[in-house]
C-alpha cells in the first residue's frame, strides 16, 4: 500500500467516492477501479508515474507495462484505490489536474458502450484499455501544444 502520501495530498479520485449510493448493486467493487485504474494505467504506460511510485514499486509497474497487471490491479495494491498528486510526475499532475476532473469521466463515458446499464458495467478489459489510451494520447498531446510543452 502506498503510505508515503503527502500532507498537501491532491486526490483526483478514489474508489471509495463511487460504490455506495448509485453503484450498481449487482457489482463489486472492483468495477469502481475500472475507470480510474485505466488512467493510472495510462500514466504509468507513458512514463508519468511519480518517482516515488517508480522506486516502491517497481516490479508491480513493469509487469503493468508488461501486460502482466491492469491500472486497476496497480490502484488496488499500490494507491489504497485512489489517485494522487502523489502518484504522478511534475507532468502527470500538470496533465491531471487540468484533464481528470474537467474532461475524464466524459470522455470515458462517450467512449462507453451505450447498451451497459451504467459505466461501471464497463468491463475491465485491454480492448477498453486501448481505446481510452487512444483518447488520452490525443488529449494529453493537445494539452502539451496548448502549454507549449515539447
């Protein structure tokens, strides 16, 4: 578990916020990780992971990157299932704090399967995966010409 989280911790989502309430009954909570793990995913795919996490888990992201892991087994056994200022780069957070709570859900629902009772229905699948990563790739490419970050 990630215990090194700072006093000025910045959350930009955390699975606790989604079951309860709404969340599907016929669910576990691990369709809660779904969404926000792909996006860890995709950080650390890209090499956006904070130096902390890089050095105290090293293994857990290489087989993330490996295909061996998904971001929602990472956010699980190395974030306590939130995200954090302290789980990205200077870049990462820079990304996140101007994208995640602005723009990810939405994006992540218009990318959703209209049939599915909800998103959380979504399944945790490398074909999701993938096509999100897609999506993100052209946000956060945008976002770096609209900073003027090369």
């Amino acid at each position: 578990m990630n215990t090194a989280k700072n006093k000025s911790e910045l959350k930009y989502d955390d699975v606790d916020w989604h079951v309860g309430g709404d969340f599907p009954e016929d669910l576990d909570v691990h369709a809660a990780r779904t969404h926000i793990g792909i996006f860890l995913g995709w950080a650390v795919t890209r090499g956006l992971e904070s130096e902390m996490l890089r050095s105290t888990y090293p293994d857990t992201l290489e087989a993330l990157r490996n295909g061996k892991l998904k971001g929602s087994d990472v956010l699980m056994q190395c974030c306590d299932d939130k995200i954090t200022n302290d789980d990205f780069s200077d870049i990462g957070n820079s990304f996140a704090k101007d994208y995640y709570e602005a723009n990810y859900l939405d994006d992540y629902v218009d990318l959703s399967d209209d049939n599915l009772f909800s998103i959380y229905h979504e399944p945790d699948t490398q074909e999701k995966f993938n096509k999100i990563c897609d999506l993100l790739d052209k946000r956060y490419s945008d976002w770096k010409t609209k900073n003027g970050i090369t």
